[in-house]
C-alpha cells in the first residue's frame, strides 16, 4: 500500500464519527481509505452506513463488507472522503482522472463534510496543469467537441483503449480540455453548464471543506 496514500486514508478515518453516514470517493487513494474503514468498521463494530461516488467504488465497498446504499435512500451524507486530481490554496480542484466525477459531484453536493484525500503533488497554486474532463452525452458530442475546439481548449476525448472511447458509469463520453490559459474559471464552468449535450465537469468550486496530505501530514481548512 502507497505510504502517502495510507497517511490521508488514516487521517480521514480519524475524522469519522460512529453512525455516520459516509461518501466513499474514487480512485486510489479513496480506495485506501475504504479498506481501513472496512476494517475499522469489522473491528470495532462501528454503524457506518457508506453510499459510493462510482460503481467501482460501489463494488470495493460491498465485497469488503461495508454497508452501500444508493445515494436516495439517505437523507444527506455526513463526511465524504475523496481524492483530487489538483486542488489549490482556496481548496477549489480538479476532479474526475477517474471519469467519476458525475456521481462524485452528485454525492459532494449532497454531504454536510466534505474531506480531499492527496499528496503534495496535488497542490497547485493555480488550476489547469491537469486537464478539465467534462462529461457529454454521446448523441451530438461532436459539436461540443467543435465548440470546445474553436474556444481554444484543445479538448480531447477521452479513450478506453487505443480505439474505443471510454464510457462513464452513465453512459456518457468524457472530453478532456486544457484550461491552462483560462483565467475566469467560473465564468468557464458557466459556459459549459449551458451547452446543450454537457452534463457535468470536473471543476469542484467550494465544495472541498477539508484538505489532507498524506506525504506532509498536513490538514487544511477551506478559507472563510
Ligand atoms: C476520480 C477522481 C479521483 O478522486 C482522482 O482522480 C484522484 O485519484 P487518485 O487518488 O487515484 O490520484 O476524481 O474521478
């Protein structure tokens, strides 16, 4: 097991009180966290009730014996841990280096305590060194990709293998662009929400409360 991984994951499970009910990210570092929930939960006996941000995650939960329950039938999600793909000093990020950043974006939204589970190479001063996935629906996406295209975002779609691309966990492409250039970010994430055929994207804005980092065993407050 990744070291900087476990050191979040174990300072996330810190964090998690009996009863509660917790979202469970995707990824690798989510993942871990998972695992030391799972164990906890068998050990002490704690009443944890976990609803999940992907169908992988879905699956690691179930097969390590964690309760999994869709997010409808909770009211609200207490804490949800979750890894980020870039995330800088006002804990706005990138997410979605996994394609789940629908359900991901769906479960934060809806969670009183929202936890970022990186290491150090994460954090950046300003977004945009990753790319900004945005999740499409399949019929017309072309022309969000020309749209996204003549605005000088390089978009790329995102490939399963060398000549299929990959589909999310709704069905839906993801295309990838380059935000290095943007300076209004929300005034992006504004326009794309309007394009008809645009579903989501992977900018998280405000929604990060607490950012933990494995490698430097640090803990950040989202500011004001
Ligand atoms: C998946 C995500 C992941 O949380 C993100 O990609 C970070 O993953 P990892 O912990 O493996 O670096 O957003 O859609």
């Amino acid at each position: 097991m990744d070291n900087d991984k476990f050191k979040a994951a174990r300072m996330a499970l810190e964090r998690i009180p009996d009863h509660a009910i917790v979202g469970l990210g995707s990824g690798s570092t989510a993942s871990v966290f998972i695992e030391l929930l799972a164990k906890k939960v068998h050990k002490t006996g704690m009443e944890i009730t976990c609803v999940a941000t992907s169908h992988q995650t879905q699956n690691l939960g179930l097969t390590l014996g964690l309760r999994v329950v869709d997010i409808d039938d909770v009211d609200q999600v207490d804490i949800t841990v979750d890894g980020a793909d870039e995330v800088d000093g006002n804990l706005n990020g990138i997410k979605g280096g996994g394609a789940a950043l629908l359900f991901e974006k769906v479960v934060a939204t809806n969670s009183k305590h929202n936890i970022w589970v990186v290491d150090s190479s994460k954090q950046h001063r300003k977004l945009g060194a990753v790319k900004l996935p945005v999740e499409v629906i399949r019929f017309g996406s072309q022309h969000v990709y020309n749209y996204l295209d003549r605005h000088g975002l390089k978009p790329s779609y995102r490939m399963a293998n060398f000549s299929q691309r990959l589909l999310t966990d709704s069905n839906n492409f993801i295309i990838d662009i380059d935000i290095s250039k943007v300076e209004d970010l929300g005034e992006l994430t504004r326009r794309l929400k309007g394009l008809t055929g645009v579903v989501e994207h992977g900018l998280f804005m405000n929604i990060c409360d607490e950012l933990l980092v494995g490698n430097t065993e640090e803990a950040f407050q989202r500011p004001g």
